[in-house]
C-alpha cells in the first residue's frame, strides 16, 4: 500500500465506517465459528496453494472457507533482475512495509480474537511475503525500511497510524475481520497499481504471487 496514494487514503478516512458498518455475512463469518481444520500438502512453485493446503474453516457462516495461505514460492526463484525506476525503488520499500503493517496487525488480532484462526493462518502468510520483498530488496540494494522494527512499530509515520487506527478499530470480531478485508483490497489495489509499467521479471514474480495471496486471504475473511 502506497504510503503517499489513494489505497492508503481509503483505508485511513475509511476503516472506521467500514469497521461500523460490517455487514451480516462478515458477521455470520465471525460468529459462525465451527471446527477449523487445517490442511496440509505442498504449494506449487508460483504460490497457488495445492489441494490440502486450504486450511479449511468448516462451520464458517454456514460453509467452508479456504484460507489459501499458499506460503512457498512467493520469492523470485530463477527470474532475472531486471531494471527499476527510481520510483519503483521506492515503491519496493513501501511494498516491505505494507506487508510488515498486515503481519504485524494480523498477529495482533490473533491474540485478541483466537477463535478466528484467520488471523494466525493469514499472519504466517504475510510473513512469507515480507521475506520475498526482503529478497528483492537485498538484490537491488534497497535499503530496508522494516529492519530491525518490532511489531506493530513502523518507520513511516502513516503506516504507524494506519496500524494503530485500524487495531484500535477492532474492537469485536466482526470490525476485526473488516478490517482484515480492508487491508487486503488495498494490498491488490497496490499490487496491480505496482505491476503496471514495471519491467523487472524478478519483481513481477513477485509481485504477482503476492498478489494471489491476496486474493486468496481476501476470500478467506469473508470479502
């Protein structure tokens, strides 16, 4: 999510009215809880995840919900550097800490709403993508502005506030997983918005598989 474009605006002015104004099936989602069964199996090498690893939610609003993690292969394997704009660089690092922002919140949740195993599954996943941003970062010699940062702390004074008003938010499961799904629409809004004009195929492997992942914990928080 870029720190300084539309993405991040929206959920800033936005999460608390979303949060407010979760809508029954998040609800049912939220309240819904049976038992969770997590699948597992492998993950093909571009990040879709194989058919056991859907960490299935039986009971959830009524069906089964996959949570599609899809952790390996989210890094560039055997893609070629390419070359970035000065603009690119600096939206890789942005990129970093969006993915440490969604981590760090999802954890976060976690603890305080254990009986909604999104949270946990889908944190392990974004840690997976901060490392594959991490990787491309150290290829093209980008500093890392998440390095050495504990959870829920961030260099940029709007991811700080961003992550503080979207926990603050949270104050049932319901706001928990709007904005869980707020966070993901942002994600795969960035993430098209990255992908556009950019040349680098190591960066766009990247890129693409997190955006899979996206959509997959998007689906998986009842958006």
């Amino acid at each position: 999510m870029r720190t300084s474009r539309t993405a991040l605006g929206i959920l800033a002015a936005g999460v608390t009215a979303l949060a407010i104004a979760a809508t029954p099936a998040i609800a049912a989602t939220a309240t819904g809880m049976g038992n969770n069964g997590t699948g597992t199996g492998t993950c093909t090498a571009t990040g879709q995840p194989a058919a056991g690893q859907q960490n299935g939610s039986r009971g959830m609003g009524g069906r089964g919900q996959g949570m599609g993690t899809g952790n390996r292969g989210q890094g560039m394997g055997t893609a070629p550097m390419g070359t970035l704009t000065a603009a690119q660089r600096t939206e890789l690092a942005a990129m970093a800490e969006e993915e440490k922002m969604a981590h760090d919140l999802y954890v976060a949740l976690a603890a305080k709403y254990p009986a909604a195993p999104q949270f946990a599954n889908i944190a392990k996943a974004e840690l997976q993508h901060l490392t594959a941003v991490r990787t491309a970062m150290t290829r093209y010699a980008i500093a890392d502005p998440t390095a050495g940062l504990a959870d829920g702390k961030f260099k940029s004074a709007a991811f700080q506030t961003l992550y503080n008003d979207l926990l603050a938010g949270a104050t049932d499961t319901a706001k928990a997983l709007a904005a869980g799904i707020a966070v993901e629409k942002a994600d795969i809004a960035d993430l098209k918005a990255a992908l556009t004009g950019l040349t680098a195929p190591d960066v766009q492997q990247v890129y693409t598989n997190l955006l899979r992942g996206s959509e997959r914990h998007l689906v998986a928080f009842g958006g």
